[in-house]
C-alpha cells in the first residue's frame, strides 16, 4: 500500500485516514510504520508554511521510533494497539532533548527535558510514533493562539481564521490531516474551542483522569489533558491508552435522556452555535432547555482562579524575568498574582455550589448539550464579534460557552457540525457533557453522531477542498 | 468593587502596593494595563453570589 507524502491526499493511507485504521494496517503488516511517519514528515512540513502549527518536528526520533515498530511486526512481536500511527503534542508535554516552550521564549532557553512526558511515554509503549510539539498560545492563557513569539496557527478550514487556542497547533495538524491524533489541554476551553474551530472531535475527559506528568501547568485545578482526532474510534483508542484506567462501565444507554443547558448557554450563544446545538439536540431526541442558574457565575468562577493560580504559578517568573513574555499575558499574570484571597476563596466556594447544581442535572439526565462557541472561527486580529446586534469582545467571549463547564471537571466532547447557515466552510462544535467518569458515553454518543451523519471532520486540503 | 480593593484609597494604589509586597517592582507602563486587568477581575467577582461559608469549600473531609 502507498502512503501518499502531499498533504490532506487519500489515495492510500494518507492524511485523512484515522489512528485504528493506520494501527490495524501496520499491526498485520501490511503497511510499514517508516512509510507512514515519513508520509506525515512531509505532510507536517508541506502545512507548515501556511497554518503554522508546529514549533518543532522531531523527525530523526519518529523515523527511529517508526523502525522500532517495524522490526516488532517483522519478528511477529505485538507493536502496540497504536503501532505506527503519528501523533504531535501540545508544546507543553515534555519530549526528551526538546525544550519544552509552552509557547514562551522564556522557556525555550532553558534545558531540555531527560525524559518524555509520562503520556507520551504510554502512547510510546502503545506504538505510536510522535512526529513534533505544536504551536499554543503563551503558557496556554488564550483562546485565540495568536502567538507574539512563534506566530498565529491558521485555521486549515479557512487560512484567514484563528484555529482558536489554547490548544491551536493541535486542532490545526488534526484538522490539516498531518497527523490523525493530538494530545492537548483544557483549563477553560483550550480543547473545545480549537475543537469547535477546526471542526475536530475533542475530548477533554474527567479532571484527573490522564496524567499531567511531565507537562507544564497553567492553573493546577482546572488542567485537564485530553485528545483531538478525526473519529470518536480516534478518540477512544487513544483516550484507552492514556488514561490512568481504562474505559469501563456500561454503554451509553439506546435512548439516553439528553437536555440542552438553557439559560447562559442560550444567551451567550450566536445564530450558528444555537443552529448546531438544534441539528444535534433534533438527533438525540433532546428535551429543551436545562437551566442551570449559576451557570454565569461559574463563568465568573472559572475566570477569577484561573487568573490567580497562574498569577500565583508564575510569580518568580512574573518577578525576575517577564519583560520577555507577550505584554497582554505579562499583565494576566501579574493582575492574577496580585488578587485579594477573599476573591479566590469566593470563587472556589461558587465552585463547589455549581458542581452541586450539574451533579444533580445528572439525575435527570444522562448527557446535556451546549455550544462550544458563541460563534465559528473569526479571522486572525479581531478584536469585536456582532452578535444579534451586540458587539462583543471577540477573544474572552469566545470562552464563554466552555468556562463554566470546566470546574466542574465532567467529561465533554466536541461533535463538529458543519453546513451551517451563513458560516461558509466554517464549522462549529457542540459539547457533549456526561457525569464524571462517564467518558464512555460520551464517546457513544460521538459515534452515533458520526454514524448518522450528523458530525464529522474531514481533513481540509489547505487552501483547498475536503477528503 | 468588592473588599480589599474598596479599602484601598483607588485601584492604581491597591495594585502598586500589592505588587511591591510580593516583590513586583512594576514600571510606568506597566501599571495601567495591570490595573484594567485587575479592574476586569473585579467586575468577575462582582457577579459571585456569596455563598454561605461552610468551611467545607477546601478543606479536607473524612468519612467515620
């Protein structure tokens, strides 16, 4: 079989064929893992250019890894349920001999790390073959990946747009058709937004769930890591690896009980998010309408101890040396050191009442739905999105519809929804919310999205049409 | 504008004054987009509904 070295081609095992299908391909040896990484090598190289969404590519490595799994499969060994399928990570995994920059020159000039990130390590033993660390905004405070230091990530479905952030570089290679998987994070939206903007299947799984080992933190309780790919199958089989158990429980049952978050989630959201979220309530038979009412003020929780816990994070940083990070993050930081306890301690406490307020939605429900952004991907610079009428700030109103959700640390994938009125190529995401460790049904409910044609995420030929 | 802030004599002063205590000596232009982000941070709090304090928020709870 021929692996085609143009982006985006699919004319064999190309950019546009998933994790499980590349694995099941090298596992019975039938395609060579060396083909393959040497195919997303030149894919990475051929985008790059144009979206930027690397900040390094680690080719020596991924060949050397990629004739490891070769040599597994021709001595009859078992390569690993991931064997031979490329991935990159957001540049804030440790990846041995590369500095790790978190999207910062402070960072890169410090040593690089001995030893991989403890989720590359899984992903590593499971066969699967890391090509380069991905573009993000500075320390992953954004929604927008409009980099000062290592340029913006341009969005694959229109060269114009933002890809979104944080975790921009990872949504853009997935969606680009580079790799077929990504590893990224999620404080307040940084897998769903880039998820919904690219028009990827995200998963930012129940807090603690994956380790963060290895990985440069943001705002210690919110960090969530989680998985981009082009499938829910993607999804699961990377999210079977890495995560510190395995996926278990029942299935998602044949007819869940599903509601759409009201309130807020209605309000804060465009003509094209509300759009998305009717063609996906239309086909899981969806009960209108969950209000939640302290859902605005977990927004507000959300945004005060992110601010404080990277204020905090940062302080020898924001102390000694930060006249060399981007200005706008520069003041975040220094603004978030510098906030009263009493505000924190107000925050935490709204916290705790709101994890109560959604726990208990689950007893009514098995899954709730909601936009993941007010509005699809805006071009790179813009500073003012009109929504029915009312200019809003366009990068903190992008976070709107994912913020409240994460301190709850639930599990939410992102169904990209595409087609829709009067947003052009441009697709939007939807955020599939379950109970806590309830990924499973999350993932089932992905895939029957996917099954009924309802969601998908065909790769974009840059600049050009979809495969 | 809620506690700590309120007391300070505005903003701009609260701001100069914290950052000094943790060590931050801010320049000139530094201090005014510190403070609209300080300001932005407020205006968040300022939509927290307070919450009776059960003491419970963070702290450790042991099951008998």
């Amino acid at each position: 079989m021929t692996v085609p070295a143009s982006k985006g081609s699919d004319d064999g095992l190309g950019g546009s064929v998933g994790a499980c299908e590349i694995a099941r391909e090298v596992r019975a040896g039938r395609l060579s893992a060396v083909d393959v990484a040497t195919a997303a090598l030149a894919r990475a190289e051929a985008c790059q250019p144009q979206v930027n969404a690397f900040t390094t590519v680690t080719a020596e490595r991924a060949l050397e890894a990629a004739r490891a799994v070769d040599r597994v499969v021709d001595e009859g060994g078992d390569p690993g349920p991931l064997a031979g399928v490329p991935f990159a990570v957001k540049d804030l995994f440790d990846l041995a001999g590369v500095p790790t920059r978190a999207g910062s020159m402070v960072l890169a000039e410090r040593d690089a790390p001995g030893r991989d990130a403890e989720v590359i390590r899984r992903l590593g033993a499971a066969g699967a073959v890391v090509i380069g660390a991905l573009n993000m905004d500075e320390f992953a405070f954004g929604f927008t990946t409009e980099n000062t230091h290592y340029g913006p990530v341009r969005n694959p479905r229109d060269l114009r747009c933002s890809a979104g952030g944080s975790s921009g570089g990872s949504a853009a290679a997935v969606a680009g058709g580079v790799v077929p998987f990504t590893l990224g994070t999620d404080t307040n939206g940084s897998i769903r937004v880039p998820s919904s903007w690219c028009g990827v299947f995200g998963l930012k799984p129940t807090y603690g769930s994956i380790s963060r080992e290895g990985m440069q933190l943001f705002s210690d309780s919110l960090d969530h890591v989680g998985v981009m790919a082009r499938t829910a199958e993607d999804l699961g089989a990377v999210f079977g690896v890495v995560a510190d158990s395995p996926l278990t429980g029942a299935p998602l049952p044949p007819r869940p009980r599903v509601g759409v978050l009201g309130g807020w989630f209605v309000d804060k959201a465009g003509p094209a998010a509300r759009a998305a979220v009717d063609r996906v309530a239309e086909a899981m038979s969806a009960t209108r309408d969950v209000e939640l009412p302290l859902a605005g003020a977990a927004h507000a929780a959300a945004s005060v101890i992110t601010y404080a816990e990277a204020g905090e994070l940062h302080l020898d940083r924001i102390r000694n040396d930060r006249h060399r990070l981007d200005p706008v993050v520069r003041h975040r930081l220094v603004a978030g050191a510098l906030l009263p306890a009493d505000w924190y301690i107000r925050a935490q406490r709204v916290r705790a009442r709101w994890v109560e307020q959604l726990t208990s939605a689950f007893e009514h429900y098995d899954l709730l739905l909601a936009p993941a952004t007010p509005f699809v991907a805006q071009p790179i610079g813009t500073e003012t999105v009109t929504i029915d009428g009312e200019d809003l700030p366009a990068r903190p109103a992008t976070g709107w519809l994912t913020q409240p959700l994460t301190p709850t640390g639930v599990p939410i994938g992102v169904a990209p929804i595409a087609g829709l009125d009067g947003a052009g190529p441009l697709p939007l995401g939807v955020q599939v919310v379950a109970p806590a460790h309830h990924e499973r049904w999350v993932l089932d409910a992905l895939a029957r999205l996917e099954d009924a044609g309802v969601a998908s995420s065909p790769v974009t030929e840059i600049g050009g049409t979809e495969s | 504008m809620s506690t700590l802030v309120a007391m300070a004599e505005d903003l701009r002063t609260y701001t100069v004054v914290a950052a000094g205590l943790l060590g931050i000596e801010l320049d000139q232009d530094e201090i005014d987009p510190v403070v609209a982000q300080v300001e932005r941070v407020a205006r968040l709090v300022d939509a927290l509904p307070r919450v009776p304090d059960d003491a419970a928020t963070m702290a450790p709870r042991f099951t008998p």
